[in-house]
C-alpha cells in the first residue's frame, strides 16, 4: 500500500544549517540599507533567497541580529533579549 501523503517540497538549500557569518552581514546590510516604505514581506522573501534561508528563519536571524523585522531599515532599541535598564519604564 503506497504512503498516503505526498513527499515533502524541499525547502531552501540552507534551511536548517549553521548561519555563518557572510549570511548575517548580507541579512543586516539588506535589512538596514531598505527604505522605510519597503514592503516587509517582500524584502524579507528577496533576502531570504539570497542567502537561501526560510522567511521565517530570515525574521528570526534580523532579531538577533538587533534589526527590528517590523520596520525596514529599523533597529531595534537594545540587543534582542536583553533586558530594559532599571527605571527607563520600558517592558521587556
């Protein structure tokens, strides 16, 4: 009796290896060098095929790279999981 789902798709040729460091640099440079009106998703599928990578791999990388994946061209404020300093009333 034959599988009855279908084979998965492949996914892109880096998905799930170790990011190296030319990745990130191209990741950040696209992220921060796009205008502010750029359209989000569609930058993030550009990059996301440039460096062969998921969009959704792509989104979490720009967090940990500190570039803020809501706003292209944006950074964020503080690195990504470091906590607000004492008594700035930010949440963190």
């Amino acid at each position: 009796m034959p599988f009855p789902f279908p084979p998965p798709r492949p996914g892109p040729a880096r998905s799930g290896l170790p990011w190296e460091p030319e990745e990130e640099s191209t990741v950040r440079a696209a992220w921060v060098a796009a205008a502010p009106d750029a359209d989000r998703e569609a930058l993030c599928r550009e990059i996301a095929e440039k460096v062969e990578r998921g969009v959704g791999g792509v989104v979490a990388r720009l967090r940990q790279l500190g570039c803020d994946p809501g706003r292209p061209g944006g950074v964020l404020d503080r690195p990504w999981g470091t906590p607000p300093p004492p008594g700035s009333g930010a949440q963190a």
